[in-house]
C-alpha cells in the first residue's frame, strides 16, 4: 500500500520534473551558441584527459623497454603540451559556463521582478514579502549552482566516460570487456541506492518543512506558550520531530556508507580482474605491460565519475523545488491588464465619475455598494466616516488598484478600463497615511528617479510643501543620505516629503489619505499649510480624519458600511443634523479626550 | 574558528564513538593503500616470469585489501557521520529549548526568519563541519602521510620528483584562496544589495504602482543585478582557476614520474610494478589535493554559523527561577489576590516610563476593569503580573507574596490570560482548548466552549471538537478565534483570568453572554478585564481608567460617571457612536 503510493507519488515528480525541466530550458534557448561552445570545449576536455593514459603504454612498451630516452622525451613533451592544453580548455570551459550561468541566472531574475511589478495589489496582500523576496534572490541562486557544478560537470563526466570506452575498446577489446564486466552490477548498486536516498531525501525534505513550521509557529505563538508554561512540552514536542529527522538522516548515512565502499569494491574487483585476465594473456605475449598499466588507470577513471553522477542527481532535486516555487510564480496571471485597444492619454482634466459601483475584497463580502458620485474638473472633495467604511477603498479603485465587481467608474468622461494603467495613475498622486520612503536621498525620494522631473520641479515642490527649512537645516540639503523607510526622520518630516513626491509629479487629480498619527503641532500647521498649496487648481479627494480640515470642500461625502449616507457642503451637511452632524459632535469630544 | 571550540562539549559525549570511528579510519585507509603495493607487485611478477596461481593470488588479495578497508570506512561513516548527525539534533535541541524560554523581548529584536535560518542552516552548516569536515581531514592527512611515505620507501628519488610540484600547489592553494575569499565577499555585499532593493521594492509597491514607476523600478533592479553578474564574474575568474591548475599540477607530477621513472628504469634502479604503484598512489593523493581546499570551505561556513549560535544561546533569559524562588509555592495554594504597589516600567530599549507608580489592589474575588487609550499601558500592566516583562520598580504581590518568589511555572499556571491577538496553534479545536493540560477532558473541553459561547458555533462545523484550524484547517472569525481563546483560559481553571480587549470581535450581546458566564465561572476568583467598550467593564467591582502611564480615575461605573472626567467623556463618546451605528 505505501509501496504503491511512494510509486505513484515518484511518477508525479518524474512527470512534474520533466515539465520544470522544459520550463527551464527556454531560457537556456538565447545562449544556445555558448552553450555550444561550452560543450565543445567539454568534449576536447575529456579527450584529452583520456588520452592521457593512452601514451602510457607507449612510453613503456616503446621507449622505457627499448631504453630510447629521446623517445620518452618527446613523450614527455606531448604529455606536457596535453596538459596545459587541458588546463587553458578547461579554464576557458569553466568561465564561459559561470559566464553562461550568471546570464541566465540574471534574465530569470529580471524576468521573476518585472512579473513583480505587474502583479495587482491583492496579490502582494496575500503573499508575504519574505516569500516574493526568496524567489527573486535565494530560489534563483539555487539554480545557478546546480547549473555550473551539477549539469556542466555532469556532461564532462559524461564525456569522459565516453572517451575512455573509446581508447579501452581501440586498444584492446578483451581486456576492455572484462574490466567493464562489473559494470552492470555497479550500475544495478547504482539504481538500488538511488531509489533508497530519493525516499530518504524527501522525507528529510517534510521533516524540515515540518521543523520549520514547527519553530515558526512557537515563535509566532511564544507568548501563549509562556503563559501557560508549557515550555517543557514545547520543548518535548519538537524533540520528537527533531529525533524523527535525524532517525532519517542516520538512515541515509547507512546508505552512504554502504555504497561508497561498494564502489571501491567493484573498482578493486574490475584491476583485479584485469590483473587476472591480463596477467595470463602478458604470459602468452598477447598483451603488453604498458597496455595493462594503462587499463588499471582507466578503469580508476572510469568508475568515479559514475559514483559522482548519482550525487549530482540530488543537487538536481533540490534544483527542482526551486524551479517549482518560480514558475508558480511566473504563473501567476496580473489581474490587472491593459486593454489592447486602450486609449493613450497624456493628460486628463480631472473629472471623475463612479456609477453603481460595487466592490468586494473577497467573495461576496462587499466593501462598497452602489457607489455613484461625480467629481468635477477642479473640485475638492472629501471623504469621511468611521474606519471600515470604505473610504481607503474609493481611492485604491480610482487609481485601478483593484478591479471593480459591478459598475464603472470613468475620468474625463472614459471607462478607466480603457485607459492604461500608467496613462491613469501618472495623473493621479496619492499619498497615503502611510508615508514610505526608499533608501538613497531626499532628491530621490521625489523625483523617484523620473528623469522627466527637473531639479527645478524638485525646489519648486521643496518651498512649497514648506520643507525648505528643513532641508537647509540638514548638511547634504537635498542630497541628504535616507536610510530604509527613512525611519531617521520624524513622522511629520517624512509626510512633507511625500508631499513634495506628489506635487513635483504635478498631476491633475490628487489624493490625500489624511494622517491619524500625533504629529506636533508645530509641524501640524506646516502639513496643513501644505494640504492647501497642494490642492489648489487640481481636482483632489481628501480622506479626512479632522472634520477642521475640510470645511472648505466643494463637496463632503459621508460613508457608512461601504454605503453613501449624505453628500453635500459642510453647511448643507450641519443644516441636515444627520450623521455628519453626529460625527462632527463625536470629534469635538475627541479633541477633548486626546 | 575559535568559536568552533564551543564544540568541545557536544563532541565529548560522543568521544568513544569518535576515537573508534578515527580508528576505523586509520584501519580502513591501511588497508586500501595496500591495492597499489599489491598491484606493483603482481606486474612486477608477470616480468620475471609467473604462474596462473599467483596471478590468482595477486587479484584476491587486491581485491581483499579493499573489501577490508571498504568494511572499515563503512563502520567510519556509520560512526563519524553518525555521531556528526547526533550532534546535530543536540544542537537543534539546545537551541529550540533555549528560544523557548527567551523572554518576550528576544523575539522583538531576532525576527523568525533569523531564527528559523539559525535553527536549519546554520545548524546544518556546523554539521558538516563535525562530520565530513573531520573525517576528511583525517582521512586525508593520514593518507598523505602513508601514501607519502610508502613512495619514499620504494624510491626517494622519485618520490621528491613526484612530489615537486606539491609547493606550488600549496601556493597556488592559497593564493587562489585569498582572491576568491576577498572576491566573494564582494559577491554576497552585492547580493546583499539586490535583496535590499527586492525587499524595498516589494514592501513599497504601493508608491512604485502609484507613481507608475514599475519601469524606473525595473532600469534600477537591472543595474544591481548587473553589477551582482559582474561581481560574479570576476570571482569566476579566479574559481575557474583552481581546478585546472589542481588538475595540470597532478599532471606534471604524473608525467615527470613517467619520465623520470622511465629513465630510473633504464638504468635498472626501479621495476615497472614500482612505477606503476606510484602512479596508482598519485591518482589517489589527487582526491586529498581537492579535499583539502573543501576542507577549508567547510569550516569557513561552520565558523561563523556557530559564531552566530553561541551569540544567541550566550544570552541568558532574563526571567527565570533564581535564588529568591521559594518553590515551596504550589498553583492549588495560590489564592488569588493582587497588589501593585509603586510599580512603574520601561521597557529596556525604550527611555519613556510606560507605568508610573502604579498602586492597586484587587481582592479575591472581585474583578477589575480598565480602560485607556492604545498605548496607556494597559497591556504591559498585565505583562507585568505574568511576568512577560519584570518590573523596573516597585513591588507586585499576590497573596501578599512578592511574584519574584513565586516559581515561574507555578504563577503563570495560576493566572489565565486571553491575548488581545488570539494566537490559535494549527491543530484541532479541542486540542487548543485543553493547551493548559496535558490530557484531554472532553467533558470540560465543553464546558468550557459553551461558557465562552463558542460551542455552537463549533457544532456546526462538519468535524466538531475535531476540526483543525489554521493554514491547515479552516479559518475562523476573528470572534470565532477570540471565544476559543477565552475557552482556552477558562479550561485551564485560574485563580485569575484575564481578558486583554478580548471581546471586541464579538457583538455586543454575546459579549453580555460570555460576561454572564464568566461571572459564575469566576466566583471566588479574581478577574481583570482590559476594554475599550464601557459594557465591558461597567459592571466591575472597581475600574481604573489608565492615561499617560498613570492611574488618572479609578472606582465603579457609577461613581465615575458622576466625577466627570475621562471615563465620563469616553461614556458619552461611546453612546454617540452606537447612535451613529444604529442611524
């Protein structure tokens, strides 16, 4: 039963490796000459290191027996000049399959993080960060090793053995039969260890994933382990999975254990053989001492690489994990696409309209419902209710983060459907709450190296957002060093020079996820001055968490559980005394409280 | 590599099985290094003349030396190997036990990942130390030194003729070794920086897709991959190297041993089976050549892997039993009253008190509610009586006793807490709600859900009690997970329970429920519950309203309400909200 189940479960992977396999090989296709090149260079290689033992012979028989020292001097030479001929051949095959490699290796990684950056949103919601950044670094240099030291060495292994059949048979086939007549056995030890150390190896595989999983999720849960003090059972839980792995582990260093003695067995009994054998027919004169002296060094030749072959295998499998994780994620379609016939844009007016809109993260669970409001060219809006609401959604969908269920939304009077996604979202600057910051300067970190953003543009946002102080007060102005997320600068410090980000990319519609977070209120004015000058003759949406801040609005839209409750001006909305009213109320007893 | 010393423990438990192992070692290499001998002998032989028998003689005792020596390095993997793989669970179990009972704040400053990498590869990288490195290193320098001196035996000269180009190699050896080591550094800084800007990248996709700067993003991502190609390359150069020059040194040797063996030959100073043995003992010194650099990559990679394990097992947990514990302090004794009395606490990176002179009691019995702001301190208040933080100052007691003599086990056992983030382990339901015990009392595992009112929610799914949750299982509501928890600490039977903001997944009319219930589940014993929502707590016997790491208002609902301060304002807020809800 698990006997049929382990087979069954060995043809899936065959099936899955030989379709990875394929996979991989496309990318090998645009270095096919190289590759060529490479395996030329291998083959010459291993010719030459065949032949080497090929001359022996002649110097003994020849040159050693006749005592002719100029003819063991020009075999001598010609050995010489074979060997550095190998090592300069094997040098160049050597660099050119890392060289051959490393490309490879770099086209698979730009291809994984371009497919990156066309992934929708939702994507990166539910895969963690850890995992995308393995597949880019860690998952594609695995590959690389098996490339350079598993394939390349296995194909000269090949050749090698190929070689040395050729000169055994040449020079003598008796001899050459006999010394290969262990082989079958050798290969048959070889297939027995294979199939015992593939088992082994991938339940030493779930033994690890299962460690791992195991010290993750205590780690994750340590606190729950604390309080109830369950460090011992803990501790006696993962002993057991832990002693379950080395009892495998162990199982596999039987098999090794066996095996590489059994190798050096067979490669005794092939020199004794070809003593035995070779001994009686030297007797008879049928074969020379040389020639038998070169067979003993053949088949020492011959065996190793035959040992060596099924290790590379493994390397292989691990190769494989790696390459299946990838292509998942290569797989993986971006719900987002252009239409092929969308219209290009280079600048909008600014006019938005959603109608009936309906939207769901997931499933059913609808986070809007019937949307329809119409924001026209230049006007100021604002969005407020409680958190959960479904204001942040409202901004994620008019910049096509997600795509909608029911209904449509349109800018200058299109379905953004049929804008491109980068025609939309260059018009549009969103800032949100939270502010994130690249590592590298401040001049960066607005033109976000957009060569079409000017030095000029970069000052001109700088004075406006009201960041000049700032700036001049640090010693590099705005070449000044940002370190990962610019946690060296204080909240209101980065969120002005977001600020800067978004009106140095000067777009027609402006989005502003107000900040929750307590900022002092020195720099507070500053934001606020800033909010003004950054709105002013752009259409903008304002996300406001402070009903202070936007009494000016052409239009306040209030939400309740993904619904639109009230919509009109700040006066409008107080003369109603309805959940505007409400909540106008509740935040002024907040201000109290904080 | 001194760090490589702290070994020295673990490999002493298993020194008999080692020592024999090395034995094996020197026995098995004894044996295999007699093949070339016996095959010079055999050609020897066929010159001056032999029989068929001795040919035979010849071929069996080839073939015996290596069938012993292959049972002797059998039984070295089977020990060695063997021993370097029982180390490696010792390891893996110091290491897990030891992060088991690290505090809290460990786990803020080592992240999983780290962890994890250390608990795998490192672990697994000082393995191969113990194990393949060590027997490779003695295997090869035993058979260096045999083989070494078995050719000077036969023939001195041509032995040092063999062995001329061994000072190259040992040059070459190590000049190629420091190139490819500054070289590779400058490989993994480069790959450091193609994970940084993957990493930031990835977490800033949000502004990359905003500003529409996918392309810009991938120009960027080009030139560090680019200049990782480049880095790569030029360590390439000089890897590529080594093994052609290993190969071409072997070589040399090979062929001046022909040559000048040849000539010794002519002039009748050396046999053929000599020659021929030496150029067998030169195939086989070849491997050790190639060991020796491996050798040296091995424990380069084990050094600073467990450089970085002794970093994190050097560090002792800061809570633990000590001196002062009196473990004459048994769970079932424990009553159940509690006083803080001038407590105040940062934590130890932070310079900002987080608790300031924090007086309280809270009687056998009763229940204490409290309220404040995130980040008042309310969470850390109840860390402290659990000791998942030890107090900077001050004093907290139960039963009079100061909890610094109360055995660790001992009080954590006697006090139930609910987490604000429900943390459920991926196994069965029931399994989670008996976590406190180690058996499973299926009738209480009932009780208990159905007084934190989750048994019907679990009646409903298809397995019961029996259903997993997790990656592995199903997903529960957050409510869902919030009332397995409560159920979790109900099982576990305290003296005194917790409830960290436990309640706020649920509706407010389970939350009035479950606080019925808890109500008879918890006579005689002491309660504190930690809420946003004043029907939480209103019903009290006393709450404390936490502000700026102070006690600011303190009493029963009523009284509060009718002092008009904090409390009051969150009451009113509170109505309003519900108001807004129900418009």
């Amino acid at each position: 039963m698990a006997e049929q189940k382990n087979k069954s479960e060995e043809q899936l992977h065959k099936k899955i490796d030989s379709y990875l396999f394929k996979r991989l090989i496309a990318y090998f296709k645009p270095y096919s000459k190289y590759i060529a090149l490479a395996v030329l260079l291998t083959i010459t290689v291993s010719a030459l290191a065949a032949v080497r033992p090929r001359l022996t012979p002649i110097a003994i028989d020849e040159k050693i027996a006749n005592k002719d020292v100029p003819g063991l001097q020009t075999i001598m030479l010609i050995l010489f000049a074979t060997l550095i001929l190998q090592g300069i051949i094997q040098y160049a095959m050597t660099y050119l399959t890392s060289w051959i490699g490393q490309n490879i290796i770099m086209d698979l990684r730009m291809k994984i993080f371009e497919h990156l950056q066309n992934l929708h949103l939702k994507f990166y919601d539910n895969n963690p960060a850890g995992r995308l950044i393995t597949r880019v670094t860690s998952d594609v240099e695995v590959l690389f090793d098996v490339f350079s030291s598993g394939l390349v060495t296995a194909f000269g292994d090949i050749f090698t053995l190929l070689w040395i059949l050729y000169f055994m048979f040449t020079l003598d086939w008796h001899l050459a039969l006999v010394t290969l007549s262990i082989l079958p056995l050798l290969i048959y030890a070889t297939i027995i260890f294979r199939k015992k150390i593939r088992v082994s190896y991938s339940r030493i595989r779930l033994l690890i994933s299962r460690i791992n999983s195991y010290i993750q999720e205590h780690i994750t849960g340590v606190s729950i382990v604390h309080l109830f003090a369950k460090e011992k059972r803990t501790i006696n839980e993962f002993e057991e999975i832990n002693s379950e792995h080395t009892k495998e582990n162990k199982r596999s260093v039987f098999y090794y254990a066996i095996f590489f003695p059994i190798v050096e067995l067979f490669l005794a009994v092939s020199s004794g053989l070809i003593l035995w054998y070779g001994g009686g027919e030297v007797i008879q004169g049928a074969v020379s001492l040389g020639v038998l002296i070169t067979f003993i060094q053949y088949s020492e030749m011959f065996f190793r690489p035959i040992r060596d072959l099924s290790e590379k295998y493994n390397v292989l499998q691990t190769a494989m994990a790696s390459s299946e994780r990838i292509f998942s994620l290569l797989d993986e379609k971006p719900a987002i696409t252009d239409k092929p016939d969308a219209v290009r844009i280079d600048k909008i007016k600014g006019s938005i309209e959603f109608k009936n809109v309906w939207f769901a993260y997931n499933n059913d669970d609808y986070v809007l419902k019937d949307i329809s409001f119409k924001i026209n060219e230049g006007e100021k809006i604002a969005f407020v209710g409680a958190t959960g609401s479904g204001k942040t959604t409202i901004i994620n969908l008019i910049s096509k983060f997600y795509q909608i269920n029911k209904g449509k939304i349109t800018v200058d009077g299109i379905d953004i459907n049929d804008i491109r996604q980068k025609d939309l979202r260059k018009n549009i600057s969103v800032v949100l709450q939270d502010v994130f910051l690249f590592s590298g300067n401040i001049e960066k970190n607005i033109t976000l190296d957009n060569p079409k953003i000017t030095l000029e543009d970069v000052n001109n946002a700088i004075d406006k957002t009201g960041l000049r102080p700032f700036i001049n007060s640090l010693p590099d102005g705005i070449h000044h060093k940002v370190n990962e997320r610019g946690t060296t600068f204080s909240t209101g410090q980065r969120q002005l020079i977001s600020f800067a980000r978004a009106l140095a990319y000067n777009p027609k519609i402006l989005i502003l996820d107000e900040a929750t977070s307590n900022i002092d209120t020195a720099t507070e004015i500053l934001i606020q001055e800033a909010i003004k000058k950054l709105i002013e003759g752009r259409t903008s949406i304002v996300i406001a968490h402070r009903l202070s801040t936007i009494q000016n609005c052409d239009k306040i839209i209030v939400m309740r559980k993904g619904e639109i409750k009230e919509m009109g001006s700040h006066q409008e909305l107080l003369d109603k005394k309805g959940l505007y009213y409400k909540l106008y109320e509740l935040q002024y007893k907040e201000d109290i409280i904080v | 590599m001194k760090s490589l010393l702290n070994l020295l423990p673990y490999v002493k438990k298993y020194r008999k099985k080692l020592l024999l192992g090395f034995i094996f070692i020197i026995l098995s290499i004894s044996f295999s290094s007699m093949f070339p001998l016996i095959v010079g002998n055999g050609i020897d032989a066929l010159r001056t003349g032999v029989t068929y028998s001795k040919i035979i003689f010849y071929s069996l005792t080839a073939i015996a030396s290596t069938l012993t020596g292959g049972f002797f390095l059998f039984l070295v993997r089977q020990n060695i190997i063997v021993v370097s793989r029982e180390i490696e669970n010792d390891l893996r179990h110091d290491f897990f036990s030891h992060i088991v009972n690290m505090p809290k704040d460990f786990f803020n400053k080592n992240s999983t990942g780290s962890i994890m990498a250390l608990a795998t590869n490192d672990i697994n990288a000082i393995r191969e130390f113990v194990g393949p490195g060590i027997m490779y290193t003695i295997q090869t320098f035993y058979r260096t030194l045999l083989t070494v001196s078995i050719m000077f035996y036969i023939n001195p000269f041509l032995a040092l003729v063999a062995l001329s180009p061994l000072p190259f190699i040992s040059f070459i050896v190590y000049k190629v070794g420091r190139m490819t080591h500054s070289r590779s550094l400058k490989v993994k800084e480069s790959f450091s920086d193609l994970t940084s800007k993957a990493q930031e990248n990835i977490s800033g996709i949000r502004v990359v897709k905003s500003y529409a700067r996918e392309a810009g993003e991938i120009a960027e991502f080009q030139n560090i991959s680019r200049d990782y190609f480049r880095k790569n390359l030029s360590l390439a150069k000089v890897q590529s190297f080594s093994f052609p020059m290993m190969y071409l040194l072997t070589g040399v040797s090979l062929v001046l041993v022909i040559y000048f063996g040849g000539i010794e030959i002519i002039n009748n100073r050396l046999t053929l089976g000599n020659m021929s043995t030496f150029l067998i003992y030169l195939g086989l010194l070849t491997w050790p050549m190639i060991a020796f650099g491996w050798i040296i990559n091995l424990t380069q990679r084990a050094a600073p892997s467990m450089e970085r394990l002794m970093n994190i097992m050097k560090l002792k947990p800061e809570i633990s039993d000590n001196k002062q514990t009196d473990f004459n302090i048994a769970a079932e004794n424990i009553e159940g009253e509690v006083e803080f009395k001038n407590v105040s606490f940062k934590y130890p990176a932070g310079h900002a008190s987080v608790l300031k002179n924090i007086n309280l009691k809270i009687s056998k019995g009763t229940t204490l509610g409290i309220i404040g702001h995130t980040g008042s301190g309310k969470t850390t208040l109840i860390n402290l009586l659990s000791r998942i933080y030890d107090i900077s100052e001050g004093e907290i007691l139960i039963d009079g006793i100061p909890i610094k003599k109360i055995p660790l086990n001992t009080l954590r056992e006697s006090i139930g807490v609910v987490p604000q983030e429900s943390f459920l382990f991926s196994t069965t339901i029931e399994k989670n709600i008996s976590y406190s015990k180690d058996y499973l009392d299926y009738d209480k595992v009932i009780e208990s859900a159905k007084s934190s009112s989750l048994y019907k929610d679990v009646c409903s799914f298809p397995e019961k009690f029996q259903t997993v949750v997790g990656e592995r299982g199903i997903t529960l509501s957050g409510g869902q997970k919030q009332r397995t928890s409560i159920a979790r600490a109900i099982y576990k039977n305290p003296k005194i329970l917790i409830l960290d903001d436990s309640l706020s997944a649920v509706d407010t009319h389970t939350e009035e429920e479950i606080l019925n219930e808890l109500k008879q589940v918890m006579r005689n014993r002491t309660s504190i519950i930690i809420s946003h929502r004043i029907s939480s707590i209103k019903n009290a016997n006393n709450i404390i309203v936490l502000s700026g790491s102070v006690i600011k208002e303190q009493g029963t609902h009523n009284e509060l309400i009718s002092l008009g301060g904090i409390y009051y304002d969150i009451y009113q807020k509170q109505l309003l909200e519900e108001e807004i809800q129900e418009s």
